[in-house]
C-alpha cells in the first residue's frame, strides 16, 4: 500500500480513509496480518497490523523494516500511446504499470479513433491515474507511474528523454529492428517510445517525430495491435535490464 507520510520509526498509523478502505474491508486484514507500505520517499517497509480503529479513521501498525529492493526498473521508461476506446488505454495502463512504466502519456494523433474533449480530461485522467494506483499496488511498484494526456503530438517533446523513440512498423518491414537493439545496448537513464493508433502514424507524423530527434525503430516483424505493441516494448526492456 502507498501511504502518503514517510516512515521513519517503528510505530505508524494509516490514516489515507481509502487506504484503510482497502486494507479493512476490501483485503479483510486483521491484527496480526503482515502487510507491505512504500513511503513517499520509496523504500518499502513490512509492517505488522497492531490494531483498526473500529470507526476507521486510522490503522496502526509496527513497523519491522524496510527493504531497499527496488522493483523498479533501473532506467526511467514512458509509453506514449495514441488516444482509442475506454477499455483499451485503461488495459494500456494497467499493463504498463505492471511491467514498469514510470509515465504513460496518451495524445490524439491524426488517426486516433477518439479525442478527448477539454471538459473531460481531467475526469478521465483521474480515472486512469486511479488504475495506475491499483496495478502499482498489486504489482508492488515503489512509485504510481503518472498519467498524462496531450492533445497534440508536438507536445510529446517537452517529455523527451535520454534516448527517443517512435515504433514504426514500416522500419520493422525494411529490417531496422537492430536500431532498437543497439539503443538498448547504450542503456540509456531513461527512453521514451511512441506508439501509434490501429491505422499506424501518418508519415508527416513520422516526419516530424524524426526531425525532433525521435529515432523509428521496428518491434520484430510481425504487425501488433496498437495496445499490444508497448507491452512488446516494456518487455524486452524488462528482459535486457532486469536479468
Ligand atoms: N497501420 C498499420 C498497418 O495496418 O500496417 C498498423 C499499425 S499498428 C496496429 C499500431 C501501432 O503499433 C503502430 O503505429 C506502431 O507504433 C506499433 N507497432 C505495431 N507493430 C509494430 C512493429 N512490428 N514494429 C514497430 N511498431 C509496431
């Protein structure tokens, strides 16, 4: 559970009400049950139910220690998704969030299928930010991956990282796989990619994604949908960094 205080003796309460939520009457912990927190400042800490105020306004807990472990991964990766339906950028970020996402940005493209009005971005957002919260938990993230949205492919360059990417199916059709291989090979701090909609970026989107220094890269040679494609991306960063 992510609590919002830092842990810094032995003796803590819970005292977030949806966290308690959680922990009283969703996962029905009892005292005694051993639960994990991760404090703001990451560390993860394995904590001892002491007692639940029956008007649950706080749980308190012994603390036993804090682990250093991270599950993070050792370099900062954001998904850049084009806009579609509800159900598939809510899969996106759960699934990003369990294979180690640390942002998820989503942005309209010229042939996303959705675009999000103004008055319903923060609404949505919220919701999205809230899955990310749960995955994080239930996958025993040290940090919750943000979520953001923008409305413009442009502005996908203020989140330019170490090393900037774009998955272009026509790079895997002409053989450029290696490309991903060799940035991965230079373990960059952070990477970003971008990811396309069902009818794949237009070329002028390409265009300019490659003059703003992202590089296209190809993800094997098999065309993926659009949502399973940075699942592909996040994967093989897990396999290339974690081992
Ligand atoms: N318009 C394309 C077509 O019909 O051939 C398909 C686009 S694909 C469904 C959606 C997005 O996933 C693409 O824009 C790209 O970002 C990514 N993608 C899927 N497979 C890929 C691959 N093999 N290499 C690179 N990117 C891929």
């Amino acid at each position: 559970y992510f609590v919002k205080e830092t842990i810094n003796s032995n003796k803590f309460q819970i005292v977030d009400p949806e966290t308690i939520k959680h922990v009283a009457k969703v996962m029905r912990h009892k005292s005694g049950d051993v639960i994990s927190l991760v404090d703001p400042t990451e560390n993860l800490f394995m904590a001892t139910i002491d007692s639940i105020d029956p008007d649950s306004k706080f749980i308190a807990v012994d603390v036993e220690k804090s682990t250093k472990n991270s599950t993070e991964m050792p370099i900062d990766v954001t998904i850049a998704c084009s806009l579609s339906k509800k159900d598939k950028i809510e899969w996106i970020t759960q699934k990003s969030t369990e294979l180690g996402a640390k942002r998820i940005i989503f942005f309209d493209s010229r042939y996303s299928i959705m675009n999000w009005k103004p008055n319903v971005v923060e609404k949505k957002l919220a919701r999205l930010q809230e899955i990310a919260k749960n995955a994080a938990q239930q996958s025993k993230r040290r940090i919750i991956p943000e979520v953001i949205y923008v409305d413009k492919l442009k502005d996908l360059v203020q989140y330019k990282a170490e090393a900037n990417l774009v998955a272009y199916e026509e790079s895997a059709k002409q053989g450029e796989i290696s490309r991903l291989a060799q940035t991965l090979n230079e373990m960059p701090k952070s990477v970003i990619c971008a990811f396309g909609p069902e009818g794949g970026f237009a070329p002028e989107e390409i265009d300019f994604l490659n003059q703003a220094d992202f590089l296209s890269v190809g993800l094997g040679p098999r065309i993926m949908r659009a949502e399973t494609a940075p699942m592909y991306f996040l994967s093989v960063l897990s396999y290339k960094y974690e081992l």
